[in-house]
C-alpha cells in the first residue's frame, strides 16, 4: 500500500477516536446538566459538593459612595440592548459608580455596531467594559458571567440580562438600598415590563433617538418576585469574587454552539444557600418580546417555545 495512504488511514482513525471523544464528552456534560438540576432543587446542601459561603450576610459596607458593576450579555438583541445602554446614557446615577461589562459576538453585526458606538460615549459615573466572545463561549452566558465575576472590583455585581432598562433615578434608589444591605444576594422585588412585543413592534423597531419615547408610551405591567431570578440577581462583590458564577460546576461551562438554556441561575442561587432578600425598587423596566434572536430561526423547538411564552403570558393576564 502506497505510504499516503497508510498515513490517510491513520488520521482517519486518529479522527475517529477524536470524534468519540468529543461525543461522549458532550453526553457526560449533557447528563451532568440533567442531574444537576435535580440537585439544585434542594435535594441536598451544595456544601456537599462544592466550595459555598459560609454565611448569607456580611457586614455592611460603610462606604459614602458604592461601586456596582452591571454584566449584560446580548446575542441578536440589538434592539433591545439599546435600550439598556441609552438609559444608562440618559440617567447616569449621582450615587453610584457603574461600570458596565458587556458580552457580545463580532459574528453579530449589529450588536458589533452599538457597542462600538457606545464605548466611546463619556458619560459621567459610567465606564463601559465591552468584551467580545467566540459565539460558543457567549451562548453559554455563564461562562461570560464567571469571567467578569471572578475580575470585578466592584462593591456589589448585578447579573442582569439585556432587555432591561433603568428609569431615572432608579439606581440612585438601588444605591441607598445598599448601602446597610447585609444580605449576600439582592434582588427588585417589583419589575415593570411590558406585554410580549412581536418582532414588528415600533418599540422593537426604533432608532437611539426614539428609545424614551417608546419607554413613555409603552403600557407597563408590574410583577412582583419572591426571590431572585437570573436578570434581578445583585450580589455583593466579594461573594462574587470568591465564587465567580458557578465556576466550579465544570457542565455549566462549557462553550455551546447554540444558546444553553440557563439552568445555571437556579443552581448559582443553590450554591449561594440563598434566593435572596427583596429590595423595593422602582424604575425597573423589562421589554418582553416574542421573538427569541438567541434561538435557531424557524426551527421546532424555536416554534415550542414561542408558543409556550405566548401561553403563559396569556395566563398571567
């Protein structure tokens, strides 16, 4: 046999083993998943497993003036991301400092070109920390959330998602909340948000310069929490530090090529030992939209789930 083709034949098995590999890698991180958010249910302490905080509360910090770090993720949300940044541009806070840590793709032009636009807008109290990822790293947003995490040295970290929006002086109010806070995890115990917006709504449709007339015509609804969800979770820094965002559970960080389902809030909040205290603030704005840019476009599963947002919310009605 000619000696390329021994050479062909042992890269075709060296392929081979490759491919096993990776496929039951990702069958082990996929059952890893599945039992994990059994576990996360409180079948057991997360002290069992893992490294988690000794305590729920800490000494409050005696400090004139916080340092609260925001972590955003956005993939195809461009027009909802607007709405973020302008109103963090329109409403800087007098009593905090932001610094504002954004995750995007550069495969997602759009989103590519608002931050570009954003970053270099000086805005007082704000310094924006926009950061690229691979697609298969942001599509796991806890990877991203882990990072920044682990490298904040912020006083208090809000994991928030792209989609909400911040009225004025809705984080001056959040900043007096803090400031003899003890809980380790916080969260706005009353959002405001709209009803779901299908993909030809002018709201979803506008430039920068019409964002806050969408927001002042827009019918808001509020809805209360009992404890903290993935987009209201502020945590203090140190905790955040210490214990970045599910860091240790090695299936919630891996890259994924298509967006994972975030399991991982409810198992962070485990590893927490807490869900939080509620705070009440006002001014939180959420736009709800039908369609999902995260997902696969007119696929099965993106039709289910489309279905399955619109019928619970004509329940919650």
């Amino acid at each position: 046999m000619p000696k390329y083709g021994i050479i062909a034949i042992v890269l075709l098995r060296v392929g081979e083993r490759k491919v096993l590999m990776q496929f039951f890698k990702q069958r082990y991180y996929s059952i890893a998943e599945f039992l994990m958010r059994f576990a996360a249910s409180g079948l057991f302490p997360a002290r069992w497993l893992y490294k988690v905080p000794r305590h729920t509360h800490l000494r409050p910090l005696a400090k004139q003036e916080l340092h609260l770090e925001l972590i955003s993720h956005c993939w195809n949300y461009a027009h909802l991301f607007v709405y973020q940044l302008e109103s963090l541009v329109q409403n800087p806070p007098a009593k905090l400092q932001i610094t504002f840590t954004g995750f995007y793709c550069r495969e997602d032009k759009d989103t590519t070109a608002l931050v570009d636009e954003y970053r270099n807008k000086n805005v007082p109290g704000i310094r924006w920390n926009f950061i690229a990822l691979p697609k298969e790293k942001l599509l796991r947003r806890a990877i991203g959330r882990n990072i920044a995490a682990k490298a904040s040295s912020a006083d208090w970290v809000w994991f928030t998602d792209c989609d909400l929006a911040f009225a004025p002086g809705s984080l001056d109010n959040l900043a007096n909340k803090l400031q003899q806070q003890t809980e380790i995890l916080v969260f706005p115990e009353k959002i405001c948000q709209t009803a779901l917006l299908k993909k030809d709504n002018p709201m979803l449709q506008g430039a920068v310069e019409e964002v806050f007339n969408h927001l002042e015509q827009a019918e808001f609804v509020e809805r209360s929490y009992c404890k903290a969800a993935g987009a209201f979770q502020i945590v203090r820094g140190e905790i955040a530090r210490d214990y970045g965002y599910c860091g240790q559970v090695n299936c919630y960080q891996q890259a994924r090529e298509h967006w994972a389902k975030c399991y991982e809030d409810r198992a962070y909040r485990w590893l927490l030992g807490t869900h939080g205290k509620g705070l009440e603030l006002d001014g939180m704005m959420l736009i709800r939209h039908a369609e999902k840019g995260r997902y696969r476009k007119d696929s099965h599963i993106s039709g289910i789930r489309k279905a399955n947002r619109q019928l619970r919310d004509k329940l919650n009605t």
